[in-house]
C-alpha cells in the first residue's frame, strides 16, 4: 500500500488560510469516507483534528475543516497562528482493511 | 485517557521485543486500539489494529508475519510482539485509542522508541 500524496511543506502568515492536500486512489480515500487528519508537534503526540472526512473531535478548534473531492481530500486552516506550526498527517481506510497515512506535510507559520 | 507505553529499546537484527500499552481513563474493552510508529526523520506509519475483544486483527503488509498485536481487557493492556526485526522497523512507536471507528484515533501515547541495530 502505497502513502498518501501530500505537499511536503506549505506556509502562511498569521491570520491567513492554508489548505493541504491528500491524494490517495480509488482503493482509499476515493472508496469511502473514513479519512481523517493529525497534527503532530516534535516531541509530543499526534493530535485528531478531522475523522470521517469532516468531523471535529470535541475541543477541536473550527479553524480546521475538512472535505473530499475524488481522490483527493483536504484539510483547509483558517486564521493561521503561531501554534499551528507542526506536520500535518492525512490517513484513510482502504479497501484492503489496512489504514495509510500520507508522507506529512510541514506546516511553517510565517 | 492516559496511554503509557513500555518495552522499547535496543535489539539486534533479527531479535525479539514486546512493546506494551498500559490504557487508563476510559472503558478500555469497548474500543479498538492501534500501533503506529514513526521512523527517525520519516513520517506516521499505519502498523497494526485489534477489535475491542482482540478477536480481529489488521496488519500492514511491512510486518506482516513478524509482529503480533494482542491484548489483555482484564489488564487494561495492549502489546505488540516483535521478530524477526530488522533495521527498518527502528521506530517510535506509539499505542492509540479507536475513535468511533478503528481506522481513526482520538487518544494517542506519547510513544517508546526502538532502535534495531548490530
């Protein structure tokens, strides 16, 4: 099972928007809805941000959103700070019944 | 929730490791749970999940064969055994609680590193 296709680093300044993207197949994110996101700080443990394609976890912040087009899904930050410097992880179900993850995504807060 | 993991540290190629996952906080036989590992300098990598009995089990194809996910509900434990390692699979590895579905956690441990080498 191959990894998720995401861009290897994206930034933006405070208060501006950044999308990342996630391209997987037909097998995995174009075959069903169980795609989520994590953000992940150095050191610390990954943190659910979007489970189900779109849903917040509780105490999540509403600045982050998720969607889904084809095979490409995609987590949208709106009102960039300065803590949501970290890497950013995609994950789906797939039609094998293993889960991928993508390859991360640097997120650098200008 | 509180998920502590044990038993990393170093092993030569081809040797043996169990890593545990002590869970608290929550009713751990109603969830699955989840190994995920981390590379040195690598991104998330999916390794293992169990049902909330332990009857069902999923592995990625990268250990297939070689490692063995279990747990213990009476103990509040998950585990993962290791063989045959390899320098690859040197790792942090973190335990992670199911979400409502197992294909997604909402409480990850901090991790135990692995380190494979001769």
């Amino acid at each position: 099972q191959s990894a998720l296709t995401q861009p290897a680093s994206v930034s933006g300044s405070p208060g501006q928007s950044i999308t990342i993207s996630c391209t997987g197949t037909s097998s995995d994110i174009g075959g069903h809805n169980y795609i989520s996101w994590y953000q992940h700080h150095p050191d610390k443990a990954p943190k659910l941000l979007i489970f189900d394609v779109s849903s917040r976890p509780s105490g999540v912040s509403d600045r982050f959103f998720g969607s889904k087009f084809g095979n490409t899904a995609s987590l949208t930050i709106s009102g960039l700070q300065a803590e949501d410097e970290a890497d950013y992880y995609c994950s789906s179900y797939t039609s094998s019944t293993t889960v991928v993850f993508g390859g991360g995504t640097k997120l650098t807060v200008l | 929730v509180q998920l502590l993991e044990s038993g990393g540290g170093l092993v030569q190629p081809g040797g043996s490791l169990r890593l545990f996952c002590a869970a608290s906080g929550f009713n751990f036989d109603n969830y699955a749970m989840t190994w995920v590992r981390q590379a040195p300098g690598k991104g998330l990598e999916w390794v293992s999940s169990t049902g909330n009995s332990g009857a069902v089990t999923y592995y990625a194809d990268s250990v297939k064969g070689r490692f063995t996910i279990s747990r213990d509900n009476s103990k509040n434990t998950l585990y993962l055994q290791m063989h045959s390692l390899r320098a690859e699979d040197t790792a942090v590895y973190y335990c992670a609680k199911a979400g409502s579905g197992w294909s997604h956690s909402d409480y990850w441990g901090q991790g135990t590193l692995v380190t494979v080498s001769s």
